[in-house]
C-alpha cells in the first residue's frame, strides 16, 4: 500500500508560443504511515504536485502508482482514487456550502453512495478527529470562528477516510493558538491511523516540528527529499531558492562559528537547547 | 483551464491604437458595427477587412493572441452558420437525406462568419487597447448628457470596470472551488439535468458567499480610500482629445463614407 | 502644555467600547460579544506601533476605529486632533489615517497598477498633475515603480500588498494602519511588505500601526500592546513585551524563536540576560557564558 510517482512531467499551454513545464521528470515514493513535509516558495510546482496525486491533474507524461496500479490506465476508477488520497485544500473553508456542519462533513461519504448509517457513522467520526466540539455540529458553516470552520473543512475531507491525506497549508491566516491545534491533530491521525500525511507548509518551523521527511520543490523540480536535518543542513542552497532553515538551525551555525562546539543539527527549540546544555554541561566538568 | 479565456482582457503594449481616446475608440466600434450591415457586395467586405487588418497591425496585439480568445465563442457561430447553411432557401447545390445545401445558403452563411468574426474582432480590439479604466471613462464621459435624465453615469461606469477586474479572479475562484468538491467525490457529470443541477449547489454556494465577501471588503477598502461617489472626484487620466484622435475622427469618416458608397455600388448593381 | 501634548498624539483613544450584537432569523438578540472593551491608547506622531493578539481578541475590530470605519458604542477617538464621530471631518480623518487590509485581491480596485495607486488621490480631488507625481513617488517609495503598467492580476501577493500600501500613501497620510497585511502571504511576501513598512516609518517619518499575529514582524516596533478580550493586557517595548514569554504562552501567542529558545535555556539554569530578541544577542551572551 503506497503511491509511487513515475517520472512525471506536466506541461501546460502546450500548444502555445510558450508553453510552461509545470512539473519537471519527478519521481517520489511515498511509503504507508510516512508524515511528509513538502516546502517550496510560490510557483515552484508543489500545489501542482499535488492535485496529480489524487488524480485532478494528469500528467502530460509519466506514470503513478498507487497501491501498485498505474492510476493512468484505461478504466481506472479516478472517482475512487480522490476518495483514497484525500485532498484539502488552502482555505478549504471556502468551500463549505450546507446548512449545518454535519451536512457539510457528510457530503464526502454521501458521494461514495455509502448508506445513510455509515455516511453519518463517517461524519461524526471525522468531526471527532478534528477536534470539532460536538455542541457544534449541527450550526450553520457559516456563524463558526476561522479555526472551527478549517476544521469542519479538514473534516469533510477526513470524512471519506482517505489513506493518504494532503493538506495544503492547513495553517494558513489562522493564529498560533488554532495552527498548534490543527498540527497536533494532523500529527494524531499519522501517529493514531496511521494515516499517510502530505504537509505543504511555508512554515519551516512548522515543519521541522512535525515531519519525518521533507521533500524541498523549487522551479518544477524535486530539488532536495531527505530527513528534515538533512534538508536543513543545506541551508545555505536554501537560500538561494528563496527559502530558509528554521531560526533554530541558523542559531546553531552562528555558535559554531562562534567556537562554542554544538552540532548544528538541531531543528527545533527542545532539540537545540538539548544540544547547547550537553556542550556547556561538558564544558563545566 | 478558465483562465485561459482571453477574449477582452486588456494587451498590454504600446501603439497608437492603445493611445487614443476612449471615446474615438468607443465611437469607432459603434460606426464599424453599422458599417458591416451596410453593404452585402465584396467590394465593402474587402474594405471592412482591410480597415479591421489596419486597425489590428496598428495595435500591435499579436492575431494568434486575439484568436485564442475566441475559441468559447468558436461553437456559438459554428451553429449560426450551420443553420443559416441548412434553412436558406435557393438554388440546391447539393442533398442528402432530408438537407439541402443551396447557393445562397452558402453565400449566406459565408457572409454571416465572416461578419460575426468581425464583429467579434472588432469590439475585442477596444477592450484589448483600452484599460477598463479608461474605457469607463470614456463612457462616464461620453455618455455624460444621460445624466441629465437621471441615469447615474458614474456609478455605473465604476461598476463595470469593478466587475472587469473581479472577472478573472472568480473565475480562478470557481476552478479552485470545483476542484475542491471533485476531491470530495462530487460528480458533475452524470446523471438527468435536475440532478446536475442539484450537483451545482456545492460550487454555487460557496461562490456567492465569496463573492460577497469581497464586495464587502471592497466597499470597505474603498470608503477608506476616501471614495465617496463621483462629487468633487478628479482624475489621474482626463479625457482629452490629442490630434491623432482628431486624425482617427477622420479616417473613421472617410470609412463609414467609404462602407456607404460600397453599400450604394450594390444597390446600383442589382436594381 | 496640555495642548502640546495633545498635538503630539497622532491617534487618541479613550475607553472605546464596541459590541457586536448577534441576532437569530426573527432579529431577536441571542448574545452580545464585547469585541473592543474600555480600550485607552495613544500613539505618538513617527512611531511604529504593533498590536498583537490572536484571532477574535478585538485588534482587528479596534484597529477600524483608527479611521472612523467603525465608530465607538461608548468613549471617544480622536485622529491627528479630529474626533472620529464629527461626521463633517470623515474624509480628512480617512486621508490622514489610511488602512491598508489583509486580502489583497480585495481592496485593489483598478486594472492597472498606477491607476489603483491613483484611486486615493481622485477621491480626495487632487489635480490631475499632483496625482502624477504622488503615484510615481509612492510607488518609488515602495519598489513597485517598474510594475506601474502592469495587471494586479499577474503580481505576487507581496508585491500586491506593497501596490496596496502605495495607494494609501498616495493620499499623503500621516499614519497608515494595517490589518494583517501579511497574514495571506508567503515568508517571501512577509518579508517585502515588513521591509517596505520599516523603510516608509524610518525614512517618511509616518507613523505605522501594525496589527499582526506574526511575532517576528514586531521585533522593530517602538510599542507592541497586547490584546485578549477586547482589552489591552499588555503593552511596552518588543523586549519588555517578550521577555514575559509565560504571560505570552498563556495567551496563545508566540514568542519568537530566538527568544523561546533563550528562556528555555534560563529555566535549565544557564545565565542569560532578560528579552533576547535577536539572533546575535543569542548568540553573544552565550559566547560570553560558554568563555566564562
């Protein structure tokens, strides 16, 4: 069970003066239960990527396979296939549309003509997993405040029990308080579901909290695909694609530098501060 | 996909087209629609043709661009031509099953192409020269002595040109949002019209309730840029006529005196 | 004296409240939410202000008094010496305190560039050949003057931001107010927007109000007040404001990393000094303990 993208190219205007490679000969494998962080600055391909992993998007060339079958080939279910790789959107409050949050969520399961006991089953299940308070669920979408109605909209996706979920920066516009939840609650379903997630995040702090790979996009093309301590060990080609380490990592370089011998491989506070008491303690003794 | 439908969005490049005045420009479209009902000789379709092929190379907006943009509208004036080929009465040049094809029906669809694609061409070329800005512009100006009637010139002119601008981004809005229920297993394809119109709901809803979020933002934004209707509001780019527009008055003249003559050429013939 | 004192305060609140009043379908009241509650400020003329507070603290809400979008239930606003409910003075309080907002397809209005940095300045009734020049300049101002033909449509949404910015600008306005202005953006974006807001306070001398959730954004301001609940709990220097990391945990905000990272490092028992900001005073005083 995992999905493995084929060499795959993606052109569009194709037929025009100047047609645009969108996405350039990628190959990426992505294994069961994996939490993956997909960085990139605007325009490098990642949003495209990603609509071609539940099939909304096809490739111009190439092939993926999910769970061993090419998703190309004649009379391949891709209805199902969008029901299997859950997608959520930016902003995917701007797509709720029912009168209560629970029609809404059940939406989803309802397209997959599931009986009406197992739609509502799915729903509130999903709901429950977002950390939706339950003497919500039946307001309107509307009345809810910009963290609740991510949620109920991450929970209409969560609804269809996809086995691998893409969130395309779920954090976006929300404050800290409602982006900690929401990443607590995605790091749930890979840890608890062991649900496969694909995290595309502008936050490297974000990232390098919560991920066990990072695969790095930049100008159509995978530029890095590694460990977050790797990926971030290259900063300074991080750089030069517009993008940048966690503050941390940047801080630990500038004490190396500084004399002071830490390993610059700390990506998080807890992990940093970890390895600055180790050096000093030593140093003590 | 949408977005891709470029039919009246502005070019953007220099020439004398872009720089003249609004209102020439506005006229001028007027005039030439008139004048492609003038004349049913090919002497006055040549000139028409010549005049549209001067106006575009003066332009400067590449044809392949101006085309491309038609193509939404391609299958609209196929089904035109199709009919008027099929129904005309005349001549039979050739039948099979229960269709003719008559000369005249050929003659007839021919000249109606070719005056639907002018006709097109020639009001995509005021939008692609003219900012909507300026366009509105020209008609809060030109259309001024409707004010005296009541009609709110003004207001509507800032309408229009808010509406051009909101265009593309709900049309991007759309596709963003279709795509969304498409990964929650919509499906917008099968089934009899009522249930394809039930399917709609999902993309409709939520369309509207963004429009309105930003034409309340955009009432906002625009109060706090001190808009308060047309009273006592200046202009960055007032309308004023340069030579060339004087110029572009005449040569529009000489046309439609050109478009007459031609329309008078084939009456003389036939009578 | 007072008068003095009083003129130097470019904007003036005192005890505002507003309330949002939720009603059901029949227009029954079902709950009052206190949105702004009894809020007392004031900012000086060339200042950069911050107000943080995460969504639903009523900054947003009160950052709309600062130009007479929304009018105080109770108290008072006073903008460069006008009180915002005078209704004959709106249209110089809204040139005098421009906002710029945090969607930024939605408050740009025209088609092209110059023309959107021109809508202020039509508004206002500034003739045709001033227009000209406060576009160029502002847009100079903000790095945007090569875009000056292009389409909204085809910019970033930092460099719309900016183009947003410059339209206030044009308006010649001693204080702009903005409203989240970053929250839609991507780092690079945040980036431009802060840098051309720092350049326009340091070198214009206008006086900047920044409502924002972004903790890194403020570390340059002059003032951060801190809102929840409608009410200011806490305000003071970047350093001040940071160095409570507890107090700011407690609100659901974020500190910086820098100075999270050095507060974790004090409450294992290194000595640091109180409100590290920046990432080289991290890394000075612990150069200077390590040496030690």
């Amino acid at each position: 069970m995992s999905m493995i993208v084929d060499h795959i190219n993606y052109i569009y205007a194709r037929d025009t003066e100047n047609p645009v490679y969108a996405l350039k000969d990628i190959c990426l494998t992505i294994p069961d239960g994996q939490f993956i962080g997909v960085i990139g600055h605007t325009g490098s391909g990642k949003s495209t990527l990603m609509q071609h992993l539940n099939g909304l998007l096809k490739a111009s060339t190439g092939s993926i396979y999910f769970n061993g079958e090419d998703i190309y080939d004649k009379g391949y279910d891709l209805k199902k296939l969008r029901t299997r790789v859950g997608l959520v959107f930016q902003y995917p409050e701007h797509q709720l549309f029912a009168e209560t949050v629970f029609a809404d969520v059940c939406y989803g399961p309802k397209n997959l003509k599931l009986e009406k006991q197992e739609v509502e089953l799915r729903a509130y299940d999903a709901l429950r997993k977002v950390g939706f308070p339950e003497e919500l669920f039946f307001t309107s979408p509307f009345d809810l405040s910009g963290g609740q109605k991510r949620r109920a909209a991450i929970a209409g996706v969560l609804a269809m029990r996809p086995e691998i979920l893409i969130l395309d920066e779920p954090t976006a516009g929300l404050d800290p308080k409602g982006r900690d939840e929401i990443l607590d609650q995605i790091k749930k379903l890979q840890t608890k579901e062991n649900m496969t997630i694909i995290l595309v995040s502008h936050s490297m702090e974000d990232v390098a909290e919560y991920v066990d790979r990072i695969v790095v996009m930049n100008d159509g093309e995978v530029f890095l695909d590694n460990t977050p301590k790797e990926v971030f060990g290259h900063y300074k080609e991080l750089e030069k694609i517009g993008l940048a380490a966690p503050q941390v990592t940047y801080i630990m370089n500038g004490l190396y530098e500084r004399g002071i011998p830490v390993s610059t491989e700390a990506t998080t506070i807890s992990e940093a501060a970890d390895e600055i008491m180790r050096v000093f303690n030593k140093s003590n003794n | 996909m949408l977005r891709e439908i470029t039919l009246g969005q502005y070019y953007q490049t220099e020439s004398v087209i872009h720089r003249l005045d609004p209102r020439v420009k506005l006229l001028g479209t007027i005039l030439f629609f008139i004048s492609l009902f003038c004349f049913k000789n090919p002497i006055g379709y040549a000139i028409a043709r010549a005049f549209l092929a001067a106006v575009i190379i003066l332009s400067h907006v590449p044809f392949t661009y101006m085309i491309k943009g038609m193509r939404g509208i391609v299958i609209l004036m196929l089904i035109t031509v199709l009919i008027n080929l099929f129904v005309t009465q005349g001549d039979v040049v050739v039948s099979f099953w229960k269709l003719h094809i008559t000369k005249q029906g050929i003659i007839m669809a021919a000249q109606l192409a070719l005056r639907i694609s002018m006709l097109i061409i020639g009001s995509s070329i005021m939008t692609l020269t003219t900012t909507p800005n300026h366009l509105t512009d020209g008609m809060e100006k030109g259309l001024r002595f409707l004010k005296a009637i009541k009609v709110p010139v003004h207001e509507i002119a800032m309408m229009m040109s808010i509406a051009l601008r909101f265009i593309p981004i709900l049309l991007e809005e759309t596709d963003k949002i279709m795509k969304a229920q498409l990964a929650r297993g919509a499906d917008l394809e099968s089934g009899n019209l009522f249930k394809r119109v039930k399917a709609m709901v999902p993309i409709l809803v939520p369309l509207f309730i963004s429009a309105f979020r930003r034409a309340n933002e955009l009432a906002t934004a625009m109060e706090a840029r001190c808009y308060h209707g047309g009273e006592g509001r200046t202009k960055m780019k007032p309308l004023k006529y340069a030579s060339r527009d004087i110029v572009a008055y005449i040569i529009m003249l000489v046309y439609m005196g050109g478009s007459i003559f031609a329309g008078r050429l084939n009456i003389f013939r036939f009578m | 004296m007072r008068r003095v004192i009083f003129k130097m305060d470019i904007i003036r609140t005192k005890d505002v409240v507003y309330e949002y009043i939720r009603r059901d379908d029949e227009g029954e009241v079902v709950g009052i939410t206190t949105a702004v509650d009894h809020v007392s400020l004031s900012v000086q003329q060339g200042d950069f202000i911050a107000i943080l507070g995460h969504n639903g603290s009523g900054k947003s809400t009160l950052a709309k008094h600062f130009n007479a979008i929304l009018l105080p239930e109770e108290g008072s606003v006073w903008v460069d010496g006008k009180l915002t409910s005078e209704e004959d003075k709106l249209w110089d309080i809204r040139q005098s305190a421009g906002m710029v907002f945090q969607n930024p397809d939605n408050q740009i209005i025209a088609q092209v560039v110059e023309e959107d940095v021109g809508f202020g300045p039509e508004n206002m009734g500034v003739p045709t050949e001033e227009i000209w020049r406060r576009v160029e300049k502002s847009l100079k101002d903000v790095g945007m003057y090569e875009y000056r033909k292009a389409s909204p449509n085809k910019l970033s949404g930092g460099q719309k931001q900016r183009i947003s910015i410059a339209g206030v600008l044009a308006m010649k306005p001693k204080c702009i107010i903005l409203d989240e202005p970053t929250a839609m953006l991507d780092p690079k974006g945040r980036r431009e927007v802060i840098e051309a807001v720092t350049e326009l306070n340091k070198k214009e001398g206008v006086t900047v109000i920044l409502i924002t959730h972004y903790m890194e954004e403020v570390v340059g301001a002059d003032k951060v007040f801190v809102m929840d609940g409608g009410k200011v709990v806490m305000q003071g220097t970047p350093r001040q404001v940071f160095s409570l990391v507890e107090d700011l945990k407690a609100l659901r905000l974020d500190v910086p990393q820098v100075t999270l990272l050095a507060w974790e490092l004090k409450k294992r028992g290194l000595e640091l000094p109180e409100g590290i900001l920046t990432k080289e005073e991290l890394t000075e005083s612990l150069a200077e303990a390590y040496g030690r």
